[in-house]
C-alpha cells in the first residue's frame, strides 16, 4: 500500500511541476535579455502572476515529493517524475489553444509504457536511512562542483540550445540534490517529530538547494527553447536521483535476467522524451493533419 501511495504522490508532483515550469516559461520569456542570470531577474520575476502562480503550484508538488519520498525509495520516486514531460507539452498546449498531433500523443505513451515497464522489472527498494557524514560530504562537493562546472560553461554562450541545455543540466543535479535532502529530512520527521525535523540541517540544505535549482531553471527557460531545456532536466534529474538513492541511501533493484526489461523500459524513456519536446503542436482551429 505504501508503494501504491509512493507512486500516486509522485505522479501528483510531476503534473504540479509540470503546471509550474509552463507558468514560469510564461514569466520568463517577458524577462528583458540583459537583465538574465542577475540580481536584476529576481524583480521581474516577483511581479509577474505566472511565476507567483508556478511558485505556489510547485510548493504543493514539493509536499507531494516529499510525501511519495516518505512511502518509498528514490530510485522509485524520482523516475517517476520524468512524466512531467508530458504533462508540461500537453499544459502548454492547453495554455496555448494548440492540438497536440499524434507524434505527441505516441511519445507521452511511449515514456508511460516505459516508465512502468523498467519499474516494475527493477522493483527497486531502499536498503537504509542512515547517512554516515562522510557520504554527504562527498554528495555535496560532486554535485555542488558539476552544478558550478554547467553554469560556468553556460555563462559565455549566447542565448540558444547549449546555453538553455547546460543551465538546465545544473538545474537537474540541483533538483536530485533537492529530493536527496528531502528525504532524510522527512524521515527524519516520521521517525523523530516536528522538532528533530527542525534541528537537522538537511532541512534547511534542501530548502537552499531548491531555491538555487528554480532560479538555474528560470534561466534555462529564458535561455533557449524547451527542446533544449526540458529533456536535460527531466532526464538529467532522474539519472542523477537514481545515482544518489544508490550511493546515499543503497538502493537496490533487481539483476540478472531484469536488466533486459530494465533496458528495454530506459529507453523507451530516453526515446520519448528526445521525440516529444520536437513534437510541433496545432492550432485547435485548424484541422489535425
């Protein structure tokens, strides 16, 4: 039951991420070029209704992650919030009273398909809660130096797809660094109530960690296209919460002969995810082709 409920949670936040992003693509395509990866970018942000209205979705599907990360493992979690791709197209669709044509509809089910194919294949489940100092202190330099590593090679280049992939790259590791944190946080809560929550500096570490991957996403939005952003943010995000369930809190999934559907599961994600950003959507006013 508590999978089933893991799962379902997880679905909640990727639709709540999904109507987030979209909000915030709206607030950031206003933002002036000159005024992006500033100081300057924080006013036209917080004065902009779409990203008031994305921050407030994205903090109810921050409470759902945490809830589904509560019931489960990451490496149960975290994949699941790869259907926020699809989510995101077809909101965005809504928002702009396009059609999305069949390429889009056969790409969103080949990420479902293959989402639970390579899930259930991989049943995977967390071995431990506790985290020795040592692991976070490596957690936290490697992905603190990759994120510093994008934004600085995202910096020199001028608005398009390398600038928008590598900041949402950076975005991504924040985002799996986010949910790590998160995680023992909120056990920490189940286990030890309100006031141990409070106390542990995990709590505030992925507070700090959102913040940081929200404002390296709002640049990505503003950088390039979403064929650019997205895929390097939905893939990049699930890739490293798998790696990190593994090395902070020692996922396991099944081997052997499992790893043939496991594959089979990876890349029809990879596959729809690199097709559906592509998809060229229609206005609903003209006939479907």
């Amino acid at each position: 039951m508590a999978s089933v409920l893991s799962v379902l949670f997880a679905v909640l936040a990727a639709l709540g991420n999904a109507t987030g992003t979209v909000l915030q693509r709206i607030a950031a395509q206003r933002v002036p070029p000159g005024d992006a990866f500033s100081v300057r970018l924080i006013p036209h942000l917080v004065h902009s209704a779409a990203w008031l209205g994305g921050i407030a979705v994205i903090v109810v599907a921050a409470a759902c992650q945490a809830l589904a990360l509560t019931l489960g493992s990451m490496s149960l979690v975290q994949p699941i919030l790869v259907s926020e791709l699809p989510f995101t197209l077809l909101i965005a669709c809504m928002v702009s009273r396009r059609r999305l044509p069949a390429a889009g509809w056969a790409a969103a089910a080949m990420i479902a398909a293959g989402l639970g194919l390579a899930l259930a294949a991989a049943s995977p489940y967390e071995r431990h809660s506790y985290v020795a100092p040592g692991v976070w202190v490596l957690t936290l330099l490697t992905t603190g130096g990759v994120m510093t590593l994008c934004v600085l090679a995202a910096l020199p280049r001028p608005r398009g797809m390398a600038r928008a992939a590598l900041f949402s790259s950076a975005s991504a590791i924040g985002y799996a660094l986010t949910a790590t944190l998160m995680k023992f946080s909120t056990t920490t809560f189940e286990q030890h109530g309100f006031g141990a929550f409070l106390a542990c500096w995990q709590t505030y570490g992925f507070v700090a960690a959102g913040a940081c991957s929200l404002f390296l996403l709002a640049n990505a939005m503003e950088s390039g296209p979403l064929v650019a952003s997205q895929p390097a943010l939905t893939l990049g995000e699930a890739l490293v919460s798998v790696a990190l369930g593994m090395l902070v809190y020692g996922d396991q999934v099944r081997t052997g002969w499992w790893l043939v559907p496991e594959g089979i599961g990876a890349v029809m994600v990879t596959w729809g995810v690199l097709l559906l950003p592509r998809v060229r959507t229609e206005d609903q006013d003209t006939p479907a082709t």
